[in-house]
C-alpha cells in the first residue's frame, strides 16, 4: 500500500458536510489558507466535543502573544514530540517551524538533537525545560526554574512552556493511539 493510499488514522473519518457548523467552517477556513486540510482536523473531527476543546486549548497556547515567539513555542511542540515518537507532530509542526523560524534546516535540527542545533542558548534552555516536564514532571524543581530564569524567561513563560509541553503530551499520544499520519504536503513546507 502506497503513503497515497493508506488510511489518515485508525478511526473514522466524518463527512465535511456531516460535522457541526462551527467544525466545518474550522476545517474550511484551514483549508482555505494551507491549501489543504490537515490530517489531524479530520481525525478529532470524529468526536466534536472534544475537537472544540482540544483547538481551543491550543489555540489558547500558540498563538498567544508574550515573551515567547510562534518560532519557539514550535519548537517546543517540535522537540517534544520527537521524544515521544509523534511522527504527526513532528512533520506537521516541523513545517510550520520552518515556516515560522524561516530556516529550512531547523525543523529536523530540532527533531534530531536540540542541543546541536543552530539555536541560541536562551532557546536550548527553554527546550531543556520543556524535555524536563514532557518526560519527568515530577524532577521540576526550582533549580529548573532558576535555569530559565538565568536565561531571561519568567514564571509565565515557565507556565507557557511546561504548558505547551504538557499539551502536546496529549496530542502525541492521541496522535500516536490514533495511527494520525502527516499529509504529504507537510514534508516540503517551508523548505524552498
């Protein structure tokens, strides 16, 4: 079976014309400005509910103004879901990282090893801690936070980077439960 032909997930698939008002007009709005929908709309779709909630609480997270850019609360998303053997998130949000960082080498620096990528200190630091809470939340503790804040972040950037973290731990193991692929238009956004 081809990547064309295999399935975008374990679970069904709605309709566009069978979901809720609201969710389509999400998905269409996406799809209007990407140029196609991505998988993981179509996948959560499944259960409505639960679609308004976990877009709200991401949009809640990444597109937020602060102290944080779009570029690096992607990098959180990217490196933590290399870690957790997300394959969806880690191509999806590779792509918007290349996008957002306008570095095409970025994404799969990241993914691979964030220490040697072409990052600044104040970012490995940021990723240091996000790694800390996506695999040993209970080791956090004030020394992590007295490194962040060595590298000019504050207690709300803490919170909006254990957050992110914390999120895309759901997501990766939905993702991943779900058997979510990328859509193949992931792999060369933001490359050229």
């Amino acid at each position: 079976m081809s990547a064309e032909d295999a399935p975008i997930g374990r679970f069904p698939v709605p309709r566009l014309e069978a979901l809720p008002a609201d969710i389509r007009a999400r998905i269409e709005a996406v799809q209007e400005k990407s140029g196609f929908i991505p998988n993981v709309f179509l996948v959560l779709a499944h259960r409505p509910e639960e679609f308004r909630a976990f877009f709200a609480y991401h949009d809640a997270l990444m597109d937020k103004p602060g102290n944080l850019t779009k570029a690096e609360r992607e990098m959180i998303v990217v490196a933590t879901s290399a870690m957790n053997q997300c394959q969806y998130c880690v191509i999806a949000h590779g792509a918007i990282l290349r996008i957002r960082a306008k570095d095409p080498l970025i994404a799969d620096q990241v993914a691979i090893n964030y220490r040697k990528a072409d990052i600044t200190d104040r970012q490995k630091a940021m990723l240091d801690f996000a790694m800390l809470v996506s695999q040993s939340a209970h080791q956090v503790g004030e020394a992590a936070f007295a490194a962040l804040r060595a590298h000019g972040f504050d207690d709300a950037d803490a919170w909006d980077i254990a957050a992110i973290a914390a999120f895309f731990g759901l997501s990766n193991r939905l993702a991943n439960v779900t058997n979510l692929r990328p859509n193949p238009e992931f792999y060369t956004l933001g490359r050229g």
